[in-house]
C-alpha cells in the first residue's frame, strides 16, 4: 500500500476538543450570565413555572406513600388517645354513679335519722340512740345486736323503736352492748291497741301466709272486729311500752267456721330488715310509782288485837 494513501489522524480515543479550562471558563460565564438575566430580566420564570407544573403530579405521586403513613400513624395515636379518654371517661362516670348513689343513701339515712330525732320531744321516757352492729347467728331466732350496754344507760326489757315504729325489746343487756329481740322472734309478744275499735289484743311472732317472718294476732273470736288494714299501736297498759307508737297492720283475716278463734296475719309497721340507727327507750315501769303494800289479812289482824289485850 502506498504511503500517501495512509490516515494519518489520530484515532478519536485520543483525539483532543477544547481544552477543559475553556469549557470550565464558559460554563462559570454562562452561569453567571443566566442568573443575571434570571434575576434582572426573569427570563427563566416561565421555565421554572412549566416545569414546577409539569412535576407537580410526579411529587404528589412520590408524596403519596408518606401521606398514607404518616394518616395512619395520626390515626393510630387518636385511636389510642379515644380509648383513653373512653376508659378515663368511664372511670370518672363510675366514680360519679358511686358518689351519687353514696349521696343518695346519705340522704335516706339522714332523712330517717331526722324522723328518728323527731321522735324525741313526743316521747316523755328517756332514750339512747344506738346502732345495730349485727345480726344474731342463730337461724331460728330474730335477734341482733347494738352498741349499748348497761354503761350507757341500757336496762333489760328496755323497747327498741326507729321512725317507722317499735323493733323489739332488750332481751340481755351487757356493759358494752346489748341483744335486741325483734317482734318477728317467735318467742315475742306485745301487747297493742286496735286504732280503729280500741280494742286490745296481744301479736306474737310468727310467719306470713308466704312463711315469711311475721306477726299474729293471737287469741280473737272468729267474729271480732278486725278488718284487714287495721292500725295496730302499742296500748301503754303493760308497763313497758309507751302508748301510740306503730307496731303493725293488718294484713289478712282468716275466719273458719271449725274454729273458735280468727287466723289475723299482721306486717310490721317498722322494717326489721336492713335497720341500723334504732331508740333504745326507757320502760315505763321505771317511771311508774311502786306498788303500794297489801293489806293484812282480817284474821291476823284480829289475832294480834287479841294478844294485846
């Protein structure tokens, strides 16, 4: 091959443009040039607001995922917070129910603590104010016990009332406290006054026609005056009892004809169960004047006389 038919060029690997310098050169100028005009004539707004346009999707689309996150994470905490506030709301709620059903009971004892103290000025025997501490173990007895005794001025045979009516009676008295036969026991008795007929009777403890505790009025002709819903007070005569005071109602008259003597089932007037602030009264025989002295008899009389002379 001829000589003179060769390239002579250099390949383009090492070919050689313009120097980096140069173009570093132009480049800075160029910059400079373009944010000059930018800042003095604003010839790139219009670039930049097309292009902000034209991305404006693309960021909303890469946005998307961190959105979502970040909603679910709010979402979460105010979850979290709501289930708070319900358990806390409903904590404040239950203490609320406690408080005002508290309140409420405050004001049923208050209100029988008031009737009870109302009592005071009608009765004209003396009184101690005591509280039922429990109720007696044994099943087949209704008995309970107060807190005083002898030491407060409780007697044996002392009755027991509250604002509904008479309780019971002092049936042992200790220095400290006291047991309380209630009216239902079976072994208690009263005498009372009918306030309709005045006529007086005695009311024993027993059942009801359910086989409930009870009072009975025991011992009534089967043609007696006795209608159901009869008042039934305490008739004075026995010593014990002060006059007036409620004891029961009645509340069913069975009549049979094979019998000599009426069936009359009684409710007590006050509630014997779920009592706690009771009156402790002195009985009546205290205040009474003693009994006066029996006279000799005529024939030791006589006798005497005779010696004398």
């Amino acid at each position: 091959m001829p000589l003179g038919t060769l390239d002579r060029t250099p390949p383009p690997f090492f070919r050689q443009g313009t120097p980096a310098l140069t173009k570093l050169a132009l480049c800075s100028a160029l910059a400079v040039f373009l944010m000059a005009a930018d800042s003095r004539f604003k010839l790139t707004q219009p670039l930049r607001a097309a292009l902000a346009t034209a991305l404006l999707p693309v960021q909303r689309v890469l946005m998307a995922p961190v959105a979502v996150a970040a909603g679910g994470r709010e979402y979460l905490q105010g979850l979290q917070q709501a289930i708070g506030a319900r358990d806390e709301l409903r904590a404040k709620l239950a203490d609320q129910a406690e408080r005002a059903s508290r309140g409420e009971r405050l004001a049923a004892e208050n209100a029988r603590l008031r009737a009870l103290l109302e009592l005071r000025p009608a009765l004209q025997v003396k009184s101690v104010s005591a509280e039922v501490l429990y109720e007696a173990a044994d099943p087949y007895s209704r008995k309970v016990f107060i807190d005083r005794g002898t030491t407060h001025g409780v007697v044996l045979g002392a009755p027991v009332i509250n604002e509904a009516g008479v309780l019971g009676q002092v049936t042992r008295v200790y220095p400290l406290n006291a047991i309380v036969t209630l009216l239902t026991d079976k072994d208690a008795a009263i005498p009372v006054l009918n306030s309709r007929t005045q006529q007086r009777s005695a009311a024993f403890g027993g059942t009801d026609a359910q086989g409930r505790a009870g009072l009975e009025l025991r011992y009534m002709a089967g043609n007696a005056d006795v209608q159901v819903g009869d008042a039934l007070s305490t008739s004075g005569v026995d010593g014990v009892y002060p006059p007036g005071l409620a004891v029961a109602r009645v509340a069913q008259v069975e009549r049979k004809v094979d019998s000599g003597f009426a069936r009359i089932l009684l409710v007590p007037a006050a509630p014997i169960d779920g009592v706690r602030h009771v009156l402790v009264l002195e009985p009546l025989s205290v205040q009474l004047p003693p009994l006066p002295e029996a006279p000799a008899e005529p024939a030791k009389a006589a006798k005497g006389k005779g010696a004398k002379k």
